[in-house]
C-alpha cells in the first residue's frame, strides 16, 4: 500500500492548483528503499538538487532529508518517489522564478520482477517510429512532463514478453528506454550511451556506471547510437535506479500495439563485460536476484 507525505505532511493533500499537476511544472526521482533507506540517496539528491535549479526551484536539502528518514523508516523494501512542484499564488504560466517548491514524497511496493531479467536478460522492443518528445535543455533533467514515456508503455502488454521499450528521436537515434538509460558495446570503438544532445536522460544510473566504469578504466563515449550499432553490437544493456542493471537478450520491433516483428537480434545475455559490470555495481536488489535466483518482492 502506498503512503504519501506533502512538505512532510502525513497523507496530506495536494492543492488541486499544484502547478505539478497543472502544467508539469516540477522534477522528480525515484529510487530503491533497501532496510529502511534510499539506495544511493546522494546520488539521488545531487541530481534533483541539479534537475531542479534548472526549472528555478529552490529545496531545503537538510528538510528534504529527515522527511526521506521518516517515509523509509520501517521499509524493508519498496519504492520511493520524491516529486518538487514550484508554489507560486499566481494563476497562469508564468513562473516565479526563482521559486520554493512543495515537497511530494510517495512510498510502495516494488512491482514484481522475475530473477530471469538479471539473470538471462531481458526481451526489449523499438518502435518503428520516433515517440513523441520533448526535446531541447530539458530533455536531460527528469521534468514532471512524462508523455512521451506513457506512450511508450503502450507497448508493455502483459502479454507481450517484453520489458523494456526503446525510443528514437526525429532523427533515428536511440535516446534510451521508456524507463532506463542504454549502453551499447560495439566492436570497434566500445560502449557508448545516447548523449544528452540527442534528448538522453542525464540521471542517476547513468551517473553511477559511468562513474563505475571510469575507476575500472572502461572507455564510455557519450554519442549518437544508430537501431544498426544496436544490431550489430557484441552486447547491450539498460539501467535504471529500481533495478540495476539488466542485460539485453533480445530485440524486436513494434509497429503497432500488440504487434511486434520477429526478434532481429539476440545476445548471449549476460555478456561477459556486462556481467562483470552487474557484480560491481553495489545494488542490493540486482546482486540479491543474483545470487538467490529468488524473486524478491
């Protein structure tokens, strides 16, 4: 069952004027709840800290911090949602800028994830045309205009077999998963990840594996990715903060709900790099299903 708290509130209400539900007009994360706290909330709290000065909201990061304390507190394992909304009495568009913000923290369950995602990989889907996007300085920080997301999902039937759905931009490049962020190791020149300038999330997985390959020496380039590198890539993974890492074992594409092609591409799911990635990326839900093979939720 999920609870909520609003600038520290116990199952307070938002305002139906909330600008966040207005006009998108906030940020947010979402993270791990590992015995009673946020895995990686540093992490978690530089990036919004970064995401929300560029929408000219002020935070009270020591505030911030005991009301995450008080929402994990008890929480063996779950999901944490910390969403900022800009609080201006002025109706309309224009934004008090800079502006204090209301604090939205949402704590549940973890959705059910099978040990074979970590383990075998995960089936993964393109669409056949670029998704909706929002592109521009923004497209890096994690905003509360999430569209083009929703519509990616659509994909995720329950019946599909897939986990994960990859988007292009108006270009054809890859900019990443509905939900995650894509690393492809190419024969030639090594991994890769879709650059910001292409309308990637700049977020907190991609921030922990590259930092992670940068003190293992691993070359990481931040460019364009083609759906043909992808194919013709030796291995391929995606991350984001709920799971960690998981390996791409198979891809397909969608043309329309319901209708996927054919797979076009498997991998020996994990790849020998990625797997060794996943044994040192510190996250205790990954290296749990890891090691039990057990669902954990």
């Amino acid at each position: 069952m999920n609870r909520h708290w609003v600038n520290g509130v116990a199952d307070a209400a938002v305002p139906p004027d909330d600008r966040g539900l207005l006009y998108g007009d906030g940020v947010f994360r979402t993270g791990l709840v590992w015995e009673g706290r946020l895995h990686a909330q540093d992490q978690h709290l530089q990036v919004l800290r970064q995401d929300a000065a560029a929408l000219g909201l002020d935070i009270d990061l020591s505030r911030l911090e005991s009301e995450i304390l008080q929402a994990t507190a008890g929480v063996a394992r779950g999901r944490l949602r910390l969403t900022l909304t800009r609080q201006q009495d002025d109706r309309g568009y224009r934004p008090q800028w800079p502006a204090s913000c209301r604090r939205i923290i949402t704590v549940g369950g973890l959705p059910e994830r099978l040990p074979h995602c970590w383990q075998d990989g995960v089936a993964v889907a393109l669409l056949s045309e670029p998704a909706p996007e929002l592109t521009g300085p923004l497209a890096a920080h994690k905003h509360l205009n999430r569209l083009p997301q929703v519509w990616a999902q659509r994909w995720l039937r329950p019946d599909s077999g897939l986990q994960e759905i990859l988007r292009t931009n108006r270009a054809g490049l890859l900019i990443g998963g509905s939900m995650s962020t894509l690393f492809v190791r190419q024969t030639e020149t090594g991994w890769v990840t879709p650059a910001s300038t292409e309308g990637a999330l700049q977020g907190v997985s991609l921030r922990t594996v590259s930092g992670l390959m940068q003190q293992k020496a691993i070359p990481l380039r931040y460019g364009s990715v083609t759906p043909e590198s992808l194919i013709d890539s030796e291995e391929a993974f995606v991350a984001n903060a709920l799971v960690g890492i998981w390996p791409l074992r198979s891809l397909c594409l969608c043309r329309a709900v319901g209708e996927t092609s054919p797979v076009i591409r498997q991998w020996g799911a994990p790849g020998e790099h990625t797997l060794a990635l996943m044994h040192e990326f510190r996250h205790p839900l990954m290296q749990s299903m890891l090691t039990s093979g057990q669902d954990t939720t």
